[in-house]
C-alpha cells in the first residue's frame, strides 16, 4: 500500500483508498472463520486453511512483482531510459 501512496503523490493522483488483494484477504479470512463455527470442521481442515493462505500469499507476490515491473516499465518509457543499462550515445 506504501509504494502505491508513493507513486500517487509523485504523479499528482488521488490516493488509493483500498486494494483488491486486501478484499480477498477478508473475504478468505470470512469464510474460514464462517466454516470452523458452522462446525464444517470435516470439511474445512488446517491444511485447507493453509494452502488457501499460501495461496493468497503468492497471489499478492505476483501482485506486487507485476505493479513493481509496471511502473518501472512505464518510467522508464516516459523517461525515455533503459533499466538496469546505460543508453549509448547517439550517433550523428
């Protein structure tokens, strides 16, 4: 959330007020809990209940890689420089 507050202010747009992957995060977190107290303990176990969390985490990395990736693809075309490397000179 830090780093979209940070482009936000540097390119004069309203601030992000929410994030999708944050409503995902609720929305997991409702139906595990929604589960374990209608007692669908069989049905929900602790290892579903992990790999729905690991799921969210690698969603959210790859998430965050592709805004990252984005924004360093779109300074770096509005800039007009390459990331990473040096331009050569052009020659006339």
């Amino acid at each position: 959330m830090q780093a979209r507050i940070i482009i936000a202010h540097l390119v004069h747009q309203p601030f992000p007020t929410w994030q999708p992957s944050l409503v995902l995060l609720v929305l997991i977190g409702s139906a595990i809990t929604a589960a374990h107290s209608l007692h669908a303990g069989s049905l929900v176990t602790r290892e579903i209940d992990l790999y729905l969390l690991y799921g969210y985490v690698a969603f959210t990395a790859l998430a965050y890689a592709h805004m990252c990736l984005s924004v360093i693809d779109q300074l770096c075309a509005f800039l007009d420089i390459n990331c990473l490397t040096i331009k050569r000179k052009k020659q006339y």
